[in-house]
C-alpha cells in the first residue's frame, strides 16, 4: 500500500533545499503503530504486507502524514475485508 500527501505550505521561492519540510509518514494497524516486524514493512510511504493471513480480515491499516514542524496531520485508513487466500 501506498499513500502520499503534499505540502499546502507556501514557501519562499529562494528557500534552501536543506530548509524545506519534510513529509512524514507513519502506520498504523488498529490503532497501534507499525514497525518493520518481518510480515509488515513500512518503508517512508509504503507498507508491505508479507504472507498475509486469515486473522488480516477486517484488520484497518491507516497512513498518517505529516509535515515535519507541522502540527496538522492528514490520515486515511484502508481495511482488508473478505479477501481470498489461494
């Protein structure tokens, strides 16, 4: 899964590259962070799921975004539902 965002924030044409916001990015599954465990891998903007399981159904994953020095954050949530293991 993928998400991205962009920057709303109206920067000085001459502003050093070193000096712009970042984008963050942070999952989540139910609600809890996400870390890099072997069958989830967040890599910035992306997550794999590795061999995913029958106990994913119904299980909601949620990218945050974040500027860097910003407090507003963006989200969007995508649950698996009724998948089909082969």
């Amino acid at each position: 899964m993928t998400c991205s965002a962009r920057s709303t924030t109206i920067l000085p044409d001459n502003l050093p590259s070193d000096l712009k916001p970042i984008m963050e990015y942070r999952w989540q599954r139910d609600n809890n962070n996400l870390i890099n465990d072997g069958r989830h891998i967040v890599s910035g903007n992306t997550l794999t799921i590795n061999k995913v399981q029958r106990q994913d159904n119904k299980i909601t994953y949620r990218c945050i975004a974040q500027e860097s020095g910003s407090k507003l954050k963006r989200s969007t949530s995508l649950t698996l539902y009724d998948f089909k293991l082969y």
